[in-house]
C-alpha cells in the first residue's frame, strides 16, 4: 500500500503547516476568536486567494476537485492551530449540499461566491428534539402561494451568526404527502431569530428559529430522497473533517505534553523521567498512531464512496470520541496546575477535542450506529 | 455492626432539614446550584456562613471548645448530606477546613484565642501559600524564603495557584527559615495579613475562565513571628497533618451520589436520535449503573475509613486512597453529564450561572453547569497531591515498595 501524497497534495500540505505556523500561533489565535465574529475576514480572504475555498468542489463548478485526503490534510494542518475560520461549515458542508442539491442557476448563485469568500453559508439541520437523527425533522415547510412558509427551530447552526444564508431542512407538507426538503434561506428574510453564542473553544454558532418565514420557490435546493442521501453524506463529511482536526489536535498535544515533561522538574529530576508518566505519555503517542491509522481508513473509504463509508466514518467518530477525550485529559494532567490555566494554549486543545465528541454525535452514537450495521 | 438507625439521628435529621428549609434564602440555594468547583459564589458563600455561625453550626468538626458542635461522625454526615440534597453553598474550606485544624492542633493558647473565633464568624477570609512555581508536587522544595529580623522575619519569593488570594485577608503559608539539612527541615509555617505592605497578588484565569488561582509577590513582607505556628524550621509536621486533613478530611460519595442524581435527570430530559430520553437508552444506563456501583463502593470504603476513626485511628494513608477514588470519581459523573448535555454543554454562558444575574439560560438550566464542572473537576487530580502522588504514597507506605 502506498500512503504517500501527490506532489500537489504535499505542497497543499506545505503551504497549510506555513500559514498556520505563520498566522496561528496562540496569542494571534486569541485575538482572532476574541472579535466579534469570531474569525479574521482577512484570513478568510488569504483562504480565497490561495484556493482552499475551492478544494472540494469539482473542476466545472470552478473548483480544484479535491477528495477526502484535501480535506484531511486541511483540517489536520487548521487542527494544530486551532483555525477559526469556517471552512468546515462554509466550503465543505454547505458547498457540498449545493453543489448536489441545486439547480444550475442555484450552483452558479453560490458557489462562485463561496469560492471568492464572499459568502458565508451555514447549515441548519440539527434539532433538539431529534438528537443528531438528521432525517427526522420537526421543522416544517408549508406549500403557500408561489412559494414555502417555514416553521420551527434549529440548533447549534455551526457559523449561524454569521451565515449569510442558512440551509434548512424542513418537512415539505404540500396536503397529500411529506418529504424532506432542503432550503437555502436568506438570513435577512422576516421571522428569522438568530440566538448567537460563543462556544466553549472560542467557537461561534447558534440557534436559529423560523416563525412564518416565507420563501420563494426558488429557495427550494431539493426534496425528497436526494436530500436524505445528500445531508446523510454532508454530515459523514463533516464527522470525518473534524475528526481529521482531532488527529491534528492529538499529535499536536501529545507532542507538547512530552517536551512540557522534558523540561518540568520536580524531585531534582524532569518530569519526563517517571515511568509512570513515560508509560501514560506513551499510551497517548499509540492513541495518535491509532488515530492516524484509521482516519487513513475512513479517507480511503470515502473515496471510494459506497456503502463502507458510512461504517467506517462510524468507526472513525468512535474511535476518536473515546482517544481524544482520554489524550486531552491526559495533557492536562501532565501538566499539573499549569494545564489548569487560560494561559496555556493546551486547555484550548483540550476543549476542542472535548467539543469535537459532542459534535455530529458522540462515541457512543456512533457506536451504536457500527452495531447497527454490523454484517 | 450496628446498622439500625437510630430515633436520635432520626430527630437530628429532621432539625437540620427544618433549620435549612428556614434559612437557605433564594439566592443562597442558587448559589449551590450553580457551584461547578470546591467553591460557591464567594460573597454568598460567606453569608451562609454567618448564619450557619450564629447557630453554631459552621466547623462541626472543631472541638467543642473551639466553636465545634460536639455531633458524632454520623451526625455530621446526616449535617454534610442535608446541606447536599438542600443545595446549600459550600462553605470556603481554606480556614474552617484546613488552617483552623492547625491552629487547634499546634498553635498557642494566644492564638487560638484571636484567630479561632474570627474565622469562624467569617471575619477573617483564609487563602492557602503552599505552591510555588518550582515546588508543586515537590512541596518541600519550596524557595520563598523568610530571613530573621528581630522579632520578625522578612519574607521574600512567590507563591502560586493561591486560591481566592483576591479575597482573602489572611494566609497561612510555608516559608524556608533554614537551608541547612533535608529539604524538609527548614520550613516553617506563618500565618500573614494579605494587606502587609510588599505583598502584590496577580489573577490566573482558569481553563473554564473563572478567575480563583492567583501569583502572590513577596518583596521585603515583614511578618512578625508570633505570627508562627509551632517552632522555627518544624513547619513540614504541621503541613503534614493539613495535607491528611485536605486528602482526607472530608467524604467524597454523597456529592457524587448527589451530581449523579443530576445526571439522570439531565438524561431524562436530553433526547437520543430515536426520540426517546437519553435515560432510556440502554448503553447510558450501563455508564450510570458503572459509576453508581463505583459510588456506592466507595460510601462503603469510607464508612469503614469512618468507623475506626470513630474508634479513635488515624486515617493515614486510608486519605489518599479516598482522594484518588473521589476525584477519579467525580471526574467520571463530570464526563457523563456532559455526555447528557450533549450540544449544550459547548454553548459557553458565564453570566448564565452568576447567581442573581437573572440571565436566561440557552437550553435546559441543569446543563449549564456540565462543561464548568466538568473542566474545572480535571484540577481536582492535581492539587492536594496529584493522583500519581497519592498512588506513590500507597505504594511506599501501605505496599511498603
Ligand atoms: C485549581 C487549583 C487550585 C489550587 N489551589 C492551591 C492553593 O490554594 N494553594 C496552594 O498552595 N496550591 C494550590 N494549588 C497547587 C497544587 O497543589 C499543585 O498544582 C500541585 O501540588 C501539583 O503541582 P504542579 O502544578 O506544580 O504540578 P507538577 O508537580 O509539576 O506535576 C506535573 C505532573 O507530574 C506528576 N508528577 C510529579 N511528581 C511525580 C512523581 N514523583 N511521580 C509521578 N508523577 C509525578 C504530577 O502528578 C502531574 O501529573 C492549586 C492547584 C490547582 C490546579
């Protein structure tokens, strides 16, 4: 088997490690997280201009038709540096739904702007009454004249606050049957209300609610059956991105808590030199080798497409929930009082990873999910 | 083996719950509500002290002669859990639980007389100066050093994870009187005023962005040394006997009976994928029955740790093996209730959980508190002597390796 990268992919990889090593290092970080919506429209611009808002879009809808090693890569490099800007919810999520759901006239609206950075799109699927059961909606589309009427609410839109437009899954009732549509909804239409949060990382989103929002047929990306696949894929590519972040965070944190144990003395002696410590410090490295080892599996499978994906994007969420929470905790620990502090970027790492569990569904769903499925 | 209950602590049960349900005001019981650490609210915190002082109930483990109530341990346990299950905020326990217990056992008569009487009244507000930058798990490495003067000692050098030093006006500290011999034998134990002219304190911001560390500065502080507590360079037996009572000192499994108890319900309310409460679902069960097992456990290992202090043992190295289980413990509920709060847990609202702030909270109010504790409780393994510091003290003293 051959893991090594293509010659554009490893200079994609370069020019990532730069940027971050560059533009990301804590205090920017802190500042960047600290404005008001929560990223640098400067760095989202940088992102244009060096083509990573077009990775994943194929080459006819202008884009450089990046696959799941572009995206892994990506999020892995934006994961060592904690990035804030949102390509995952932007470029990935929604530029995918588009660029599958919509009509020519719908692709061309968006996605030149999303590839130009000038348009911040968010999606809108998660409900509270449904955990994270994407297909089940309480959300609801009523057919009015010329057009939909919706109603409901959605929560933790990724972005939220800063979407431009938001895309929302609502049962379609047009009377005689229902199905589930797929809406690209203006955010400054009437009966919108954005509650706007900061998230515990440092993080932006929100809960969104629709009262009476009407919308033009036009607003209409698809329906039915094409939606269910489409926003099932969406979310498989947004489970695998973070956790290709996570790999990034874990390699990152394990190596820091190695060199922090180096140089930390007690007892006359570095840390480091316990072997009750060198044994945990180990068991966090084969956590990231592991890790590693099977976000190459699911990067693989997603490529290929095919009914495995989804199994192995379940492994992956399992898998990285569980090591991720244990090797985050474990930094902290290392670090004694000091991991315990806002000063120390770990604690910013350790929070990620703890958020990266919860969202799309954490361990034990996906768990629960592999069992399902089990041959 | 008795294990009847008797019809006194029946009565005493149902004294304390009418004296809580009598005087825990609103804001008092919010204030236990929303603690996510060791702390409550500390201005409430204090409050509740006063009153719990003017019934003579705020140390009721002192000696009676100090101000203590003279209860039993199991009176004091039905005290501790009736303040648990009535939400009460917990009391600051840096004088009444560590400091207080030193002056009692090793200070002199002068002493005791004027500072007992104000910590328990809550004049006096106690912080800790133990930690230094290079000495954490290696106390005893301690640098900040007090040089004799006359009739007092000049201290200089810093302290560090001072908890709540922004409020106090008093702490008890180790300083280095000798650098002769082992490393333990020139330390000393002072108590200061935190207002002493050279004295500076600087906040440390906690990962769930709550101030309480602090870096205390001494530079030329002069402490006069009747401010001492037992003899010159003999500081290290009187830190040993707090470090028994901070490790030990107190039971862990009611409060964490008491937070699993929360998460169930917040299991309750949350809602798996098929739609039905996340409490239903087997595979969060079997978590919650693990730990409930775990806990229950634990009741048992300190009620036998309580039944031969009762007979008049001391807990010994029994402290650190209820701290390691404790705080291991907790930290587990921490991680289930997180898992409950699922995405609500991430959403980052301070203000929400400032007892009186009166700000709405986004979803359900029992998750508020679930990423708060659940980053704050990661501490709990740290300080008083790490879990791995502990284990190192099982290994020597009990293992004899
Ligand atoms: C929230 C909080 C509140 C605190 N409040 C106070 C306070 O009020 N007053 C005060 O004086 N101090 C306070 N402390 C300090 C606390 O007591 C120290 O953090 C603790 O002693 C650990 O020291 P350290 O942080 O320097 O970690 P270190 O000693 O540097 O330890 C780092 C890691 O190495 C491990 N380690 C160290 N030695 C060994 C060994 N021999 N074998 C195996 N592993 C080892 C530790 O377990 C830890 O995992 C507080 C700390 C925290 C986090």
């Amino acid at each position: 088997m051959d893991f090594s990268l293509t010659e554009e992919q490893r200079l994609l990889k370069d020019s990532l490690d730069k940027f971050v090593q560059q533009e990301y290092d804590f205090e920017s970080r802190r500042a960047i997280v600290e404005n008001d919506a929560g990223f640098s429209a400067k760095h989202w611009q940088t992102f244009a201009d060096l083509g990573w808002l077009a990775i994943p879009f194929s080459e006819e809808a202008g884009g450089l038709g990046g696959g799941p090693v572009e995206t892994m890569l990506l999020m892995e490099s934006f994961g060592k540096g904690l990035v804030a800007e949102p390509w995952l919810t932007t470029v990935l999520m929604s530029g995918y739904l588009i660029e599958n759901l919509g009509s020519e006239e719908q692709k061309q609206r968006y996605l030149p702007a999303i590839v130009q950075g000038e348009m911040q799109v968010a999606v809108a699927v998660w409900e509270q009454q449904h955990g994270f059961d994407n297909q089940v909606v309480s959300t609801s589309a009523n057919a009015v004249s010329g057009g939909y009427e919706i109603n409901g609410q959605k929560e933790f839109v990724i972005n939220g606050q800063n979407a431009n437009c938001l895309l929302v899954s609502a049962k379609i009732d047009d009377g005689n049957e229902s199905s589930l549509g797929l809406f690209c909804v203006d955010t400054t239409i009437p009966g919108i209300s954005t509650q706007a949060f900061k998230t515990v990382e440092g993080g932006r989103a929100a809960n969104v609610t629709f009262d009476n929002v009407v919308l033009d047929e036009s607003a209409l990306l698809a329906s039915g059956e094409a939606v269910e696949k489409a926003i099932q894929h969406c979310m498989a590519l947004g489970t695998f991105a973070v956790c290709a972040e996570a790999v990034g965070i874990m390699e990152l944190l394990y190596n820091t808590t190695v060199e922090y144990t180096k140089t930390r003395k007690q007892f006359g002696v570095p840390i480091g030199k316990f072997q009750v410590l060198q044994h945990r410090m180990v068991n966090m490295f084969i956590l990231y080798e592991q890790s590693q080892s099977l976000l190459l599996m699911a990067a693989i499978k997603l490529s290929e497409g095919g009914e495995e994906a989804q199994q192995a994007v379940s492994a992956l969420k399992t898998w990285i929930g569980q090591a991720g929470r244990k090797l985050g905790q474990e930094s902290i620990q290392l670090h004694g009082g000091m991991g315990m502090t806002d000063e120390l970027n770990v604690g910013y790492y350790f929070k990620r990873l703890t958020a990266i569990d919860a969202l799309f569904g954490n361990a034990d769903m996906h768990l629960d999910r592999y069992a399902k499925a089990l041959s | 083996m008795d294990l009847t209950i008797s019809k006194k602590y029946q009565d005493f049960r149902a004294e304390v719950k009418s004296f809580l349900e009598e005087n825990l005001a609103p804001e008092l019981r919010e204030a236990g509500r929303f603690t996510t650490s060791v702390f409550s609210d500390s201005g409430l915190a204090m409050n509740w002290q006063k009153i719990l002082h003017k019934q003579g109930w705020a140390a009721p483990h002192w000696p009676v002669e100090y101000g203590g109530t003279g209860w039993d341990i199991v009176e004091r346990s039905i005290f501790a859990e009736e303040c648990l299950k009535a939400e009460a905020p917990l009391l600051v326990p840096i004088g009444l639980q560590m400091c207080g217990p030193c002056i009692i056992g090793f200070g002199t008569q002068e002493q005791k007389d004027y500072y007992l009487p104000r910590m328990l009244s809550g004049e006096d507000y106690w912080c800790q100066g133990y930690s230094e930058p290079g000495a954490g798990s290696d106390l005893s490495s301690l640098q900040t050093f007090a040089e004799s003067d006359g009739d007092d000692y000049i201290i200089n050098g810093t302290k560090i994870w001072t908890t709540y030093a922004q409020y106090a006006n008093k702490m008890f500290c180790l300083v280095r009187t000798s650098k002769e011999g082992k490393q333990q034998q020139g330390i000393t134990f002072l108590l200061l005023d935190m207002n002493t002219s050279g004295i500076t304190v600087e906040p440390i911001i906690g990962l769930d962005l709550v101030h309480e560390q602090n870096t205390v500065f001494f530079d030329n502080v002069r402490v006069p040394k009747a401010n001492r507590i037992g003899e010159e360079n003999n500081g290290w037996t009187v830190a040993k006997y707090l470090l028994e009572f901070e490790r030990g000192g107190s039971e862990y499994a009611p409060s964490i009976h008491f937070q699993l108890q929360k998460v169930k319900e917040m299991a309750a309310q949350a809602k798996t994928t098929n739609g039905e409460p996340l409490l239903n679902d087997h595979t969060f069960r079997r978590k919650i029955a693990n730990v409930e097992i775990e806990t229950k456990t634990l009741k048992f290992t300190e009620n036998r740790i309580k039944a031969a202090l009762g007979s008049g043992q001391n807990p010994g190295p029994a402290a650190s093996m209820t701290k390691i289980l404790g705080t291991e413990i907790s930290q587990k509920v921490t991680e289930l209730a997180i898992e409950a709060a699922s995405l609500n847990a991430l959403i980052l609202q301070p203000e929400a959980i400032e007892p009186g702030s009166g700000v709405d909270p986004i979803g359900p109010e029992l998750t508020l508190t679930a990423m708060p504790r659940y980053l704050n409780t990661r501490a709990t393994t740290i300080y008083g002597g790490s879990s791995e510091v502990q284990r190192g003290i099982i290994a020597k003293m009990v293992l004899g390796l």
